[in-house]
C-alpha cells in the first residue's frame, strides 16, 4: 500500500518531481501506441464479446471478458460456490478453456466431483467420473490448499496460473480465506485492487467469490441483496469490473423440503414451487451497458435458464 509522499532532505519538491517524471517515463505514451486496441474496440462496436455464459438469453448481453474481475457474491448456502464452479465447468467442456482454481473451502476431490456431477447431470458414477477428470487433463489446475492463505501466495497462484499455465479463467473462493483478518477493510480493499490490476495485466478473467452481510429486517435472506450488501470494504464492488449477486429462493427451498415429505400442500404453495430457485443479479458490468436478472432452475446438478429446460449434455468426454 501506498504511504506518504516523503521527499529526501537533500532535494526540494521540484528536483523530487523531476526525479520521480524521469522513472514515470516508460509508462507514458503517445496515443497512437493504442491505435491497434482502439481500432479492434472500434471494429466490434456494441457486439456481445468475450467468453460465453452457459446460459443463451444472457449471451448478448454480459461476457467474460479478458482482462477482467468479475465478483459472485451472496449469502452463505446460496450456490455461489456451486454456480461458478458450474460456469469453470462449461467453458472448459463446452469451449476448452484453461481453468486455474483456488478453492480454499473444499478439498479438490469435492471441487472435481461437483463438476463430475453438473456435467453428468446426475450423480456421476465411478466410470463418468473418471472419464471426466481425464477429460480435464489439459484444461484444469487447482490450488490444493484448504486453509486460509496470506494474500501474497494468492497473488502469486494467480500469476503462476497466468503466465505459467497460461489459464482463461482464474476462480478464487473465496475472499474470507485470503489471509485477511477481519473488518480489516483496508486490506480488502487493496486484495481487490490488486486482484483487478493482474487481471487487467496478465489479460486473464478472474472470479472472486465474497460473502454478503448478513441481513437486517423482517424478510432477511428472503430479500435479494445488492452489490451494496457485500461484506467487508464498500470498496470492493467499485473496484470490480462486474458484480453478479447469486440468490437462493428460501421460500421455494423450504416449499420443496415439504413436498418432499408428502406434507399436504395448497394450491398457491404449489405454484410457488414452479418459481426459479436461483436469481443471478447482474448488478455491475463495467464495460458493458446491461444489467439485469436472470432466473434459473436447479435441476438434476445442472443450473437451467429456462430456454428448453433440458438437461445439457457436453459431448463426448
């Protein structure tokens, strides 16, 4: 972090300045060094571009760009984890990218098998599972650490998995295991900052998932939060390129529990339970003029937007 602007004793302010433009220098260019990246913006003017969701009605309108730190943020047991592990899931099968993962609160095993699972559509076998992990042989890494890991090594993950294994998408979960103590939001604040500066630098997305405060009022978690819920430095959300707030349908969770108990049902309960379970709130896109929700439904470890509402299936293995 930076500190107070100390000048030596020896020199005044404006030898200091002169000193510090010389060494600024080499960061300072001409426009037409971005004519290239001006033109290639220019050329794509307002088409969808970047990595594709796994879900088609959101496709023009929100990407995984390059270069970019997108935030999944919700409470705890909403499905963040699962969601983007399913989205790390999808690029790899469907469009061979490179997944670089630090899943600090489950054991690899259980990362590998939920994927397993969200790819079979079904609780995967053993034969399934290990066809699938075969399959991932050239597309997945994952950080075996289980711990809370000081920020430094997290930084040093990320930039191994960038310039090393050359990954598409580097998923960190979560922010709460990265070494930083808690209410210490300044260095939340400069995780985030230094987590949005790698990816920006190394042209590589990352995926952060953050907590939400837990909430205040009557409705609690049956409220959808917002980007100004998440826990910690209110700067976090401000730093990040996108922001996409997972939530859980408590109601509809707690209808499912009293079907499935052969409970007596009325008319409007059932209804209910054709609700979505999940909302993904898009509620950031800084390089992109959409945001908005979209409902999805959990069905047989796949999570469906409604286009079909057919189980996916991801080719040959």
């Amino acid at each position: 972090m930076s500190g107070p602007m100390i000048i030596p004793s020896n020199m005044n302010f404006h030898q200091y300045a002169d000193i510090i433009g010389d060494q600024e220098s080499q960061e300072i260019h001409k426009a037409t060094h971005w004519i290239d990246e001006v033109a290639e913006f220019s050329k794509r003017g307002h088409e969808s571009w970047g990595d594709p969701t796994p879900w088609a009605k959101v496709n023009d309108l929100f990407r995984f760009r390059p270069g970019e730190l997108t935030l999944w943020a919700g409470y705890s047991g909403h499905k963040k984890s699962l969601l983007s592990g399913y989205v790390a899931m999808f690029l790899m099968l469907q469009h061979n990218k490179i997944v670089s993962c630090a899943s600090m609160e489950l054991h690899p095993k259980e990362t590998l098998y939920r994927m397993a699972c969200n790819a079979a559509g079904c609780d995967a076998s053993e034969a399934f599972s290990r066809k699938f992990i075969s399959s991932l042989e050239n597309n997945m890494a994952i950080y075996d650490q289980q711990d809370t890991v000081p920020m430094v090594k997290i930084f040093g993950f990320v930039a191994y998995s960038a310039k090393e294994l050359n990954a598409d998408h580097i998923l960190i979960d979560s922010l709460t295991k990265c070494g930083i103590r808690k209410d210490d939001t300044s260095s939340e604040k400069e995780f985030v900052d230094r987590a949005q500066w790698l990816a920006k630098t190394t042209q590589k997305h990352i995926h952060l998932v953050c907590h939400m405060r837990k909430p205040d009022g009557q409705q609690g978690e049956r409220k959808m939060p917002t980007k100004q819920d998440i826990r910690g430095a209110s700067e976090i959300a401000d730093l990040a390129d996108n922001v996409i707030i997972v939530w859980s349908d408590p109601k509809k969770k707690e209808l499912r529990e009293k079907f499935d108990r052969g409970k007596t049902m009325t008319d409007g309960e059932n209804k209910y339970l054709e609700r979505p379970d999940v909302i993904l709130g898009f509620d950031k896109q800084r390089h992109g003029p959409w945001e908005g929700k979209l409902a999805l439904w959990h069905k047989r470890n796949q999570f469906l937007a409604g286009e079909s509402m057919a189980i996916q299936t991801f080719g040959e293995l």
